[in-house]
C-alpha cells in the first residue's frame, strides 16, 4: 500500500521524504506501527530542548537523518538515537568494488585532511562507475582487475557511494555518529548497544548493536588512521581522530568484561564562544564580565569540576579575553583546544614507551617557560606537572588549566599532596578557582552551570589553611547567581588596582567597568554576535577603541 502523503503537513519534510527512498521506507514501517509522525527540522533549535517527549527528526546529510525517538519498545528508560541511512548495498556489488579500488587506487596520495580525503575517494569513484538503468548480473560483469569500470544499477548507486565513501574514507558504521554536530560523546560499552550523550536531549540510546568481533575489528581498523597500535600488548590508548574528536579505548576482553569498549568525544570544529555559552546559562554576564577583567591582567585561573562538567568548553570560550597580542602556549595531551589568537603556540606531549623518547606536560612546561608566553594554557593537570605550573605562576607567566575537584577543600587536598605537592604557602599564586558541575536544572534536566567563582587570597599561618573568598555562587533554588557586589572582590583591590596604577580610592570605578562589560556582553547577545571568532574580533575591537565607544557602536548594528 502506497505511503498516504496527506498525513505530512510539512511540505518541506513531505519533499525531502519523495526523494529519499529509504527515509520514506523509515517513516512507512515507523507510523505504521501506530506512531505519529515525528517533527522534521533542518537544524535543530533552543525550543527543542524544552520538548518533554521529543519526536523529531533532523538530516545529518544528504542521505542520513537521526530520529530521537520516544516511542521504543523498550523499558530501560532511554530515548532512542536512530540512524536513518541508505540499505547496504549487495555482497558481491560491494565486493567488486573493493576490489578494483585495490587495483586503481595505487597511484592516489591519500590526503591526511578528512575532507580531502572523502572528495579524492569520491571523485575516483565518479570515475570508477558507470551507472546503468537497468539491473546488472554481477556473474557475468567477468574478471573486475580487468575492468575499467564498474557497472551499477541506477538504483543502487547512492547505496554504494554512501557506504564505500565510509569505509575508504571515513570510519566505518561510526561516521554517522561523528557527522552529527549535537553530540557530545559516544560510548561503545563492549557488546551491545552504543549510546550517545546529546546536546539537547542528554542521554540516548542507539538500536546498533555491536558484538565483540566487530567491535575489535572496526577500532583495529580505526587505529590506522590514528596512528597508534591497539592490541593486547597495549590494550589503553587515548588518541585524536581525523576530525579532531577524542577517542579513549581499551582493548580485549581480558580486561574489559563485555569486550572492547571505547568513549568518543566529539570535537568542535568551531569551539563555542562565550556568547553561545552565556546563552546556555552555564554563567551569567557579570561573571562573564568578571572573568573579562581577570584574564585581561593576566590573573592565573584553574576551571574546575567533575568530568563532563564543560570544563574545556568554559575554559576556550574565555580565551576570547586574553588580548589578541599577547602570545598564548597551549600544552596537552590529546589535542583539544582551539584559540583564535595569532601568536599561539600548540604542543602536545608524546608517548613513545620509553621514558628517553617520550615528551611529558612537566617537559612541555619546563619548555613553555622559555618561550617567554603571555600566557600558558594546560589541558588538564594531574600530576608533577602542577608544581612547573606554580613555578611559572611565581615567575610572571599566568596559567590557566583545567582541574578534577568538586571544590576548595578538595582542590587544596589535590594540589597538596602527592602527586603534585605544591605547599600551602605557595598556593596564593593560583589567583582563581572557578567550580563547574552538571547540575538538574529547573526542567528536570541535567544543565551545566559555574558552581561558584572562588579568589585564592593566601596562606593563614596561624589555622594552617589556605583562605578564600567565594565573589560569586550559584543558587540552585532560583538558578540565579548571587553577587554581593562592590567590596566582594578582594584581586580587585590587590592587583588590579596595583597593575593599572590605580589607587584604593578608584576601587569603585572597577565594579563600575564591570558593569558596563556585563552590557556589553549582553548587548552582544542581543546582536547575535555568536561565532567563536566574530566574538574574540569584537572583545579585540573593544580593546582598542575603549568600552564606552564599543557599546555606543554596537547600537549601530
């Protein structure tokens, strides 16, 4: 029986559905079964999140579309992430095709850029295939090493383009994953299911179910791309694939019960701004301001909070205020962070297996203090590291890190003892602590948001403990964030005043200043100054034409 196309009210999802075959066959079977028909969007919107049963549906690409779907047959409490892409296409149609790339694609020079490669296996296959009208019988096409192309039936031909662009130039089953921009992380737990964790909608499970074999042979495929062996000799590998997304596996079923597992986490080409981030609420515009004059005076900062907390996220999304002409050294070790900044240096550590050829973050630090940086930014510190950051804190070169604490007093235990062993008396240099956690939000639903925003002030001798001022704190009854206002900054009185050459009298001038960068950014906002780079290109002009001028010209746009 034919699809009843009367029932799509969208006319743009009614055409998108006329020229899709397998995304028609989807939606067919899917409201047969006695489901509605779910939203078809082409990207998806801040009001979609406040869905309390989202059925919607969004493309991906030209041929794949996900589809969160409430409507499961199953109890566990997820909603599905469904993968609508075209059939595999036949055994033997494949196959053929495997095989005269082997033979023709000897004089390509695989591009390392995985546009590039994806355009240059494309544009082979454009060549490599003559499409026919009619069907063609694959045991009487004759020998393939000796065909000059390869005939397909009309019909056929996306299937074979969308799943061998797949497995010759990207990574397997996983592409689909990896091409849709509102994950965070993929996580293949061993055999069975993969999940997902989505911008949007949090926590979603995936109908692909992998088993142990096949998991083991697509990561051992992965691992030729990235460049780094995994097998039972070396089981635990984190390592960047090809669009910069992070990859943590560990290997076999020895050590991992349910087989091979490995956690994916998707790598922004664009990072957010601080703009988009405001947006989120995760903090608000006086903090952000806040935040703005800190990192201008070069104040030295660790963004804490547990893992999955949008730590690295906070902590790119404030290099917009580090001052376009100040030189930035960026040490870590997977290759994470993005900074639009001209003079940056980015270095990543190296782990070869033996101790005379590895490059650590403590050698990566020792070096960075050479290089006479404006600033020296840490993926993560988590071991010796911490004291060569302290080290150069003392000597001029502020460092921003990201840290695993879920407060002072377990950020102060961490930084003490081993293995970091920084003393107490020199905990002072760390001018900032800014908490970060994943917290329910009003709806019910996980939301991010800066837990507090803490001024290290120093050592108190007499109590044996390090004292602290908390300028700004998250209320999680009202998600609000309760400032006390002029007096509650002690750096501004300490180094702010004494960096400008200013006296105790002007103090009130500074939270004046704050103010009016909380407008700013909020006027910013309101402008939909949005991109990573359009915002640090606005904070540079502001820089240089003064905050007054800027938030007068930013009424003209």
């Amino acid at each position: 029986m034919a699809f009843d196309f009367s029932q799509v009210k969208d006319k743009n999802f009614s055409e998108v559905l006329k020229k899709t075959p397998h995304l028609l066959d989807y939606i067919d079977s899917y409201s047969a079964r006695g489901n509605p028909l779910p939203l078809f969007t082409e990207t998806l919107k801040p009001e979609h999140k406040k869905l309390k049963e989202p059925n919607l549906m969004y493309p991906i690409s030209e041929q794949a579309f996900i589809h969160i779907n409430p409507h499961t047959t199953s109890d566990d409490g997820y909603l599905e992430y469904v993968i609508i892409e075209p059939p595999p296409p036949e055994r033997k149609l494949m196959e053929m095709a495997d095989k005269l790339f082997a033979v023709q694609s000897g004089s390509l020079d695989p591009p390392v850029e995985i546009t590039e490669r994806f355009n240059m296996v494309e544009n082979y296959l454009d060549k490599a295939v003559s499409v026919q009208d009619g069907p063609v019988d694959y045991e009487k096409v004759g020998d393939v090493y000796k065909l000059k192309t390869l005939p397909v039936e009309k019909s056929k031909w996306n299937s074979l383009k969308y799943h061998f662009l797949q497995k010759r130039a990207g990574t397997g089953l996983l592409d689909p994953f990896l091409s849709d921009p509102n994950l965070e992380d993929i996580s293949i737990i061993g055999a069975g299911n993969v999940y997902v964790i989505h911008k949007s909608f949090g926590a979603l499970k995936s109908p692909l179910f992998l088993g142990v074999e096949e998991i083991d042979e697509l990561i051992i495929s992965m691992s030729e791309q990235f460049g780094k062996t995994v097998s039972h000799a070396k089981p635990v590998v984190d390592s960047v694939l090809p669009d910069g997304s992070r990859i943590n596996i560990v290997f076999g079923k020895d050590i991992s019960r349910k087989g091979t597992n490995a956690t994916i986490r998707k790598f922004a080409s664009t990072p957010l701004s601080i703009i988009q981030v405001l947006t989120s609420k995760a903090l608000d515009f006086r903090e952000a301001a806040y935040m703005w004059m800190m990192l201008s005076e070069g104040m030295s900062v660790f963004i804490n909070g547990e893992t999955a907390s949008g730590k690295t996220t906070t902590l790119m999304a404030l290099t917009a205020f580090i001052p376009s002409n100040w030189k930035v050294v960026t040490i870590e070790d997977t290759p994470e962070l993005t900074l639009p900044h001209s003079n940056w240096i980015t270095e990543a550590t190296r782990d070869t297996g033996s101790p005379s050829s590895s490059v650590t973050m403590f050698d990566l630090l020792k070096a960075a203090l050479r290089q006479r940086p404006n600033y020296i930014l840490v993926g993560e510190i988590r071991g010796a590291e911490g004291n060569i950051a302290f080290q150069a804190m003392q000597t001029g070169h502020p460092v921003i890190s990201t840290f695993h604490a879920a407060n002072m007093v377990a950020l102060i235990q961490r930084l003490s003892n081993d293995p970091i062993n920084i003393p107490k008396t020199h905990m002072e240099n760390l001018n900032i602590a800014l908490f970060q956690g994943a917290v329910q939000g009003p709806g019910g639903k996980r939301v991010r948001r800066v837990l507090s925003i803490n001024e290290i002030l120093g050592y108190n001798p007499d109590g044996g403990n390090i004292m602290f001022i908390p300028s700004f704190s998250w209320d999680p009854g009202t998600d609000e964030v309760k400032f006390k206002g002029k007096g509650s900054s002690a750096l501004f009185i300490s180094h702010v005043l004494h960096k400008r050459g200013m006296s105790r009298k002007d103090e009130g001038k500074l939270y004046d200043e704050l103010e009016l960068r909380a407008k700013i950014l909020e006027r910013m906002m309101e402008k939909k100054i949005f991109n990573y780079y359009d915002v640090f290109d606005s904070i540079s002009h502001c820089r240089e034409i003064g905050l007054e001028a800027f938030y007068k010209e930013l009424d003209t746009l």
